[in-house]
C-alpha cells in the first residue's frame, strides 16, 4: 500500500488568532490515524497510508469549508510503500 503525505493551509488567515476553519483542519488531521502529524500556524503536514490519508482529506476539506473556510490549499505526494521510510529508504 502506499504511503502518501498531504501538506495544507486554510484561509482566510487571522494573524492574531486562529480562525474556526484553522482550528477544525488541525482537530481533523490530529484525530486521524496518520503519523508524523506536525501542525503549525503558516502549513501543516501528516503521513500515512493512502487510505488513511484520503480519508482525514476528505473530512479536513468537508470540515474546513463548513467552518468559514474560503480557500484550502493542499498538496498530496506519495513517499513510498507501507514498511518503507521517508522518501522511499528502507
């Protein structure tokens, strides 16, 4: 199975305090049965298998966009086979 990695932002941005939509990403992503989940005010980053992966995208962008947001930007990249490290190394 692959491994893949999403990493996204949601705006509008609010400098001094993060937004509703800011908040239910990170709640969705943090709640999701991914690995190194690293969660910051300018982007976030998760990995884990595609299903898993998928599945906490799918709900981030459902999520998000019922809480204000206006524009969820996200990358998806595969970094290799389950049972493999980063980047494909074994």
């Amino acid at each position: 199975m692959q491994r893949l990695r999403v990493e996204f932002t949601t705006e509008p941005f609010d400098l001094d305090e993060a937004p509703a939509h800011a908040v239910v990403a990170r709640e969705v992503i943090q709640a999701a049965e991914l690995d190194a989940v690293d969660v910051g005010p300018f982007g976030n980053t998760a990995e884990g298998g595609a299903d898993a992966v998928l599945t906490a995208v799918d709900a981030l962008l459902r999520r998000a966009l019922g809480a204000g947001a206006t524009r969820v930007s996200l990358q998806v990249n595969v970094i290799g086979a389950s049972g493999q490290g980063r980047e494909g190394e074994k």
